[in-house]
C-alpha cells in the first residue's frame, strides 16, 4: 500500500528565526541573573543528544511514561474517539506510535506533529507515513509561543504533550501554553498531558546529570549555537554543566557554570558579555508536579483533568483532559 502524503508546513525558519535568537540572547545575557531560553538547545545536534539522553539508565522518564502509554493507549482511544492526533513538541514520535497503532482500525485519519526542528520533523513525518499506511501526515515547523493557531483541524481531535516538556516552563509561560491548547479543543476534544511527578531529590538530579556526561554535552548545546549562528567565542572547555533541584520551586534547574572570569564576544547580537568565575547561566528549568498543582494549573487555563493514569510507584503521570465549559476558572 502506498504511504499517505506528507506536507511540511515550515514557519519559524529565516530572518525570524534568526531576530528571535538575537532577541533572545539580548535580553537573557543582559539579565541578572543570566539565562537562555531551551528552544536553543534544539538545533540537529541537541536534538540527537536528547534522544541518546532518553536511552540512560539514569533518565527514568521516558521509560516510565512509554510503560504507561502502553498500558492505557487503548483506554484514552476508546474514550475520545479522534479523527485527528495533534503532537505538539512531536520529536521522534516513537511513544506517540503506541497510541496511533491503539487508533488503527478506529476514525484516527490524520496525525498533525508539530516540532521547532526541521530535520527530526521531516524524519518523524516520513516514518509515521510509512509505518502506518492510510494515515494522513500534515508536519508542522514551529514555535509553541507564535504558531499553534495555525495547526489545522481535520474533525475530532486527540492533542498531545507528552515527555513532561510542560515542565520547561516557567509559571507565566505555562499558563499562555495551556490557554493555546485550550483554545485548539472543541467540545468533544482531548488534551493527553505527560507531567514528571515530585520524588526523592537525589534520583531527580541523577536524571538531568548522567555518569556519562551526555546531559552535559547536550546543555553545552546552546553554546555551539551561539557560535555558529552568531559568531559567539565561547569556550566550551570554560563552562561547568550544573543541575540542582530548587525545592521551593519544586523545578530541576540547569545551568552553566563559569570556571573562570571571562569576556564572551557575540558579533553577530552585536554584544560583549563579561561572566565572573562561579557564575551561573540558566539554560533551562524541568518543573515537578503533584496531582493537585497540576490539576490546578489546568483549571486556571479552563482544562478539567478528567483521568490521572500513572505508574505503580508514581514516578511521573498522563493527565487526560477536556475542555471546561464556559472556559477557564
């Protein structure tokens, strides 16, 4: 059988692209103290970090919320019926396969992942496509925060966030991404939520800071791209990977840490950036949840937690949703 088509919708690639590094980068290195934002971390490379960081022994989330996915995949099909499967932040899709292949045989005709980096989208439509025959693929290049009301609707939809990627947001940053996703659901629809559950701290770190050093290589990311893309200086050899856990924040925080006092160049933002021996860059921030502030962080943006799934030892959760009528609390 032929493999149905793939369109690739590109929309965050260019001289837009580009402004939003600078912006960025601006505003994060100017800032005390200072910070990146993830979505850097992202480009070819740091996208096959991720994957390989998936693989350690030590990062227990992805195993944990496959195992969950396997087991309740039927279930959440059953429940909501899509015609159309909608994956923001997609990457390989290989969880998201489970609950296309629960689909097969049901309504489910489209699958619409939506992802910042190009290559991983373009690999993950054509393998969707090829795998499973008579599904629709309608690949979408984007930004969460500029581009979700453009991700198209073929009929009743399934839209999922999985991997506990809400957590890389800051409170403000997850209320406008919850309210996006609230305002892609139609009466009917659903919101399959992947969040990482609050557990012993040392297991915590472990997981954002492996023996072997790939978490490392992979927050060390962002500096490669500011070499490339802005003809930035940076010395890798210079800068510590650091993750800690900010209890009072219940959120796993990456940094990295100048060994020394240097000056940083950065032509291309037309910037100089001077760092103290000690200081710490923020790159990115994994929040962790309890059933009771994720429910709440879902009412506020007008989603009512409709099933909680999770493990035996409750490492980490599915949160389904529906639409709250009449909105957000």
């Amino acid at each position: 059988m032929i493999p149905a088509p793939v369109t690739i919708a590109i929309h965050t690639f260019g001289q837009d692209a580009r402004q939003d590094l600078i912006a960025d980068v601006r505003a994060g290195l100017t800032a005390t103290p200072k910070t990146l934002l993830p979505r850097w971390l992202y480009d070819e490379r740091g996208s096959e970090l991720f994957e390989a960081i998936t693989e350690l022994p030590e990062y227990y989330l992805t195993r944990t919320e496959a195992e969950i996915l396997r087991r309740v995949a039927p279930e959440v099909i059953a429940a909501v019926a899509p015609e159309a499967l909608v994956e923001l932040g997609s990457g390989s899709a290989r969880k998201t396969s489970v609950l296309i292949g629960a689909a097969m045989g049901h309504r489910l005709g489209f699958y619409v992942p939506f992802d910042i980096s190009e290559t991983k989208l373009q690999q993950t439509a054509r393998r969707i496509a090829a795998d499973f025959p008579g599904i629709s693929v309608y690949a979408m290049v984007g930004d969460f925060a500029a581009h979700l009301d453009r991700v198209p609707r073929y009929g009743r939809q399934l839209v999922v966030f999985l991997g506990s990627t809400i957590g890389n947001f800051d409170g403000a940053e997850r209320r406008a991404f919850l309210d996006h996703v609230r305002g892609l659901l139609q009466p009917g629809d659903a919101f399959l939520l992947g969040v990482d559950l609050v557990k012993d701290e040392a297991e915590l770190v472990a997981a954002y800071n492996d023996a072997e050093g790939v978490t490392a290589d992979f927050n060390r990311n962002v500096l490669r791209v500011l070499n490339r893309q802005l003809a930035a200086d940076f010395d890798l050899a210079a800068f510590d990977h650091v993750a800690r856990f900010d209890r009072a924040q219940s959120r796993i925080e990456m940094h990295l840490r100048s060994r020394r006092r240097q000056r940083v160049r950065l032509p291309g933002a037309g910037l100089t950036v001077e760092f103290a021996a000690g200081e710490l860059l923020m790159t990115e921030i994994s929040v962790k949840f309890t059933h009771a502030s994720i429910e709440q962080a879902l009412r506020e943006s007008g989603l009512a937690l409709t099933r909680w799934y999770t493990d035996a030892e409750e490492r980490f959760a599915l949160c389904l949703c529906t639409p709250r009528l009449g909105g957000s609390a």
